[in-house]
C-alpha cells in the first residue's frame, strides 16, 4: 500500500515521501498516529505546498543567520574584572556573560549555546570567540578582558 508521510517517521522517511508499506502498518500504526494518510491527488498537492514552505523556512532561516553574523563579525567587546598575579582572572568570563554583553551591543538576543569558546577565559588579555549564528554561517567576535580598577 502506498502512503504518503505527513511527519518525519524514524527508519521511514521523511514528510512528503511517497512509501510503499505493508497494509497492517499503515492502518495500524502509520494511520493511527496520524504520521501518514493513503496516496491520493489532493494529499500529494497538500504535501508539495508543504515541502515548498518547508524550503522557504530553511532559506529564510539561513539568510537571517547570515545577517546576524554580519552584525556581529569583528565586533570587539570588553569585560573589567579582578584579576590576580600574573593576569589571572578570579573568575572566568563564561558564555553566559558574553552573550549578554553581545546582545546588548548589537540590540539582539544571542543565544549562549552558540558561542564557542576555545578554552575558558580566564586570563587579561585579547580572546577570540566564534558565534555559529546559523547553518553555515558563524562569526568572529573579539572579547578583551581588562583588569578592573580597584575601588
């Protein structure tokens, strides 16, 4: 029986797809979970519009990733913190803070599970940092770390 997949179905397809399935699995399962519906003219148009719009999502996401990471690139950010002998700072600078600071600088959220950090900073110094800010696009921001002036 041919059935036509309206969701994502592990070890299947993917939505859209055109399956040829034994009939007890699609009455039993794929029907029941409403995962798949019978091929039919009016489904195999509802799933092309569907796989177009899913095109234009995935494109618009991309050009907005690439955008956000031409905001960001080479944007330099400085953090004041206490910092011991030999430069050593007596905390870290963590993802968190960068991508609050980074987010106030350029008016955006920044999510901080996007930034990757090579080791964890905890030294004065200049830092690089790279911001995936979308599939295959990232940026380069530079974070400076300053030893804070003591009050």
């Amino acid at each position: 029986m041919q059935v036509l997949l309206i969701k994502n179905v592990e070890g299947l397809g993917r939505i859209g797809d055109i399956k040829e399935v034994a009939g007890g699995y699609a009455h039993n399962y794929l029907f029941a979970r409403k995962l798949a519906v019978p091929v039919t003219e009016g489904a195999i148009k509802q799933a092309e519009l569907s796989k177009e719009a899913d095109k234009r999502r995935k494109e618009r996401k991309v050009n907005e990733g690439k955008a956000l990471a031409n905001l960001m690139e080479g944007k330099s950010i400085v953090f004041h913190a206490r910092a011991g002998e030999g430069d050593r700072l007596y905390g870290s600078i963590t993802n968190a803070d960068i991508a609050d600071k980074l987010g106030h600088e350029i008016g955006q959220e920044v999510d901080r599970r996007f930034i990757e950090v090579e080791h964890p900073i905890k030294t004065v110094g200049e830092h690089r940092v790279t911001v995936k800010t979308g599939p295959g696009a990232s940026a380069t921001v530079f974070v400076r770390v300053e030893r804070a002036a003591d009050a």
